[in-house]
C-alpha cells in the first residue's frame, strides 16, 4: 500500500514538472515567433524582390566591398597610397562590370544610389593618390555614407 502511494506522488509530481517545462519551452517558442514578427513588421526598408542567384550574387560583391574597406585603411595606415588607391578604382569605383550590375536593376532610386556610390570609390581612388591623408579619410567617409544610405533604404 505504502508503495503504491509513493509510485502515485512521484508520478504526479514527475507530471507537475514535465508540465511546467513543457509551458516555459512553449512560451519561449511564442515568445520568439513574436520577436520574428516585430522584426518583419518593423523592417520597412524596400525589397528588390531579387532572385535566388541575384541574391548570392550581391552578398558576394557586398563582402568584397567590406573586404576592400578594410584593406584601403590598413593600407593607409602603412603609408601605401598607391595600393590603396589601386583597391578603390578596382573594387569600389565605376569599373565596366559594376555599371552593367548596377543597370540590371529595376528600381531606379538603388540603381542610381549604386552608381553614385562607385563613382565616390573612383573619387576615392583619386584622393588616395594624393597622399592627403585628411582629404583621404573624407572621400572614404563620403563612400561609406553610401553604404550606409543604401542599407537603411533597401534589402533583398
Ligand atoms: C546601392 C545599394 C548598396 C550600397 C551602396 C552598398 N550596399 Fe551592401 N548591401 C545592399 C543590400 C540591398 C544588401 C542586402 C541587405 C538585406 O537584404 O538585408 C547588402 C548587404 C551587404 C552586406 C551583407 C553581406 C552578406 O554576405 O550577408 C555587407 C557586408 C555589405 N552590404 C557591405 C557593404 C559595404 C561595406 C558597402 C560600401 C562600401 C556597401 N555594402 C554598399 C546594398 C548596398
């Protein structure tokens, strides 16, 4: 009998407590699912309504301009103007192939904010070769302003 009673409290008990973690993972659950929604809702930035391929295609090009940031001011930091200039007309300035990609979108307003932006990364390549580190940093601040913009405006 006695045992029977022990089996009885440890089964509700055991109960009780898959219960209430079931209750803290099923809130966890909602409580994220809401967090995903908030974001969504709150990011009004304009889609490009790109395809799967274009998608990769820009991330790539998008991590090769951070990559060419850092190395134009590791560059300048050592005193290579030259290289860093080099960087700025090959990986952030107007080259043939940047124009055709920035013409195949639909949306004028980012078609327009791209050329701009590889435009400042020729004027950046220009500046670097001045050796003006002032001047420098200020056309490198003007081509990063556009990052900035373009990311606050648009997303895939
Ligand atoms: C004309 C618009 C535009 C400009 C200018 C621009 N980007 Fe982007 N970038 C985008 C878009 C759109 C995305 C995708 C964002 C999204 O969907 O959330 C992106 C994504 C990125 C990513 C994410 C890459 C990944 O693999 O997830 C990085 C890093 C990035 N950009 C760096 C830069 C840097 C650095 C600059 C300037 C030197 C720059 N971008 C300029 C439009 C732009």
């Amino acid at each position: 009998m006695k045992k029977i009673v022990m089996l009885i409290s440890i089964l509700i008990f055991a109960g009780a407590t898959f219960n209430s973690f079931a209750e803290d993972e099923g809130s966890k659950t909602e409580h994220m699912m809401q967090h995903n929604k908030m974001q969504s809702i709150n990011d009004d930035r304009i889609s490009l309504n790109l395809s799967p391929a274009m998608k990769q295609h820009q991330l790539s090009n998008m991590r090769s301009h951070v990559e060419a940031v850092q190395a134009i001011v590791g560059l300048l930091a050592e005193g290579s103007h030259e290289k860093a200039s080099h960087i700025a007309y090959s990986r952030l300035g107007l080259t043939e192939e940047m124009k055709k990609m920035c013409n195949s979108f639909e949306n004028e307003a980012f078609k327009n904010l791209g050329l701009a932006f590889h435009k400042s990364g020729d004027i950046l390549g220009d500046t670097l070769k001045t050796k003006d580190i002032t001047k420098s940093l200020r056309a490198l601040n003007t081509t990063m302003g556009y990052c900035v913009q373009c990311h606050a405006a648009f997303r895939q």
